[in-house]
C-alpha cells in the first residue's frame, strides 16, 4: 500500500499563487535537503506563508540544483 502523497496544485515561490497547503508542503520539502545540497539554514518556519526566506530558499534550491533561479 502507498504512502500519503503530497500535491503541490498551484506554483509557490515569487509571483506564484502561494496557498498555504501548497507552501507549506514546499517548506516541508525544502527543509527535508541538508544544508550542502541547497536546504535552508536554518530552517523554515512551515507557517505556509511565503515570504522572504521561503522564497530565499526556493532560490537557493533552484541555483544549486538548476544552476539559475526565479524564486
């Protein structure tokens, strides 16, 4: 039997549609990568608010793994 499945429905992140079961999830996720691979430090508050360290991290997240970044 699978787990729980969490889906993100709309974008999260700066200029995104950021509802709070949605940001909250991303925090969740965020805060899941160690600190070496882009994870936050220290971590979010997962309030499912998205202001600007949730956004600094999502950007964080993005360059390390993408190599550039849209928050």
């Amino acid at each position: 039997m699978a787990g729980p499945v969490n889906i993100i429905r709309r974008s999260v992140g700066f200029g995104g549609a950021n509802q709070l079961p949605d940001v909250q999830i991303v925090q969740k996720l965020i805060n899941a990568v160690p600190v070496a691979r882009g994870g936050p430090t220290p971590a979010l508050v997962v309030d499912g608010l998205c202001g600007p360290l949730t956004c600094g991290a999502i950007r964080s997240f993005q360059t390390k793994h993408i190599g550039s970044a849209d928050g």
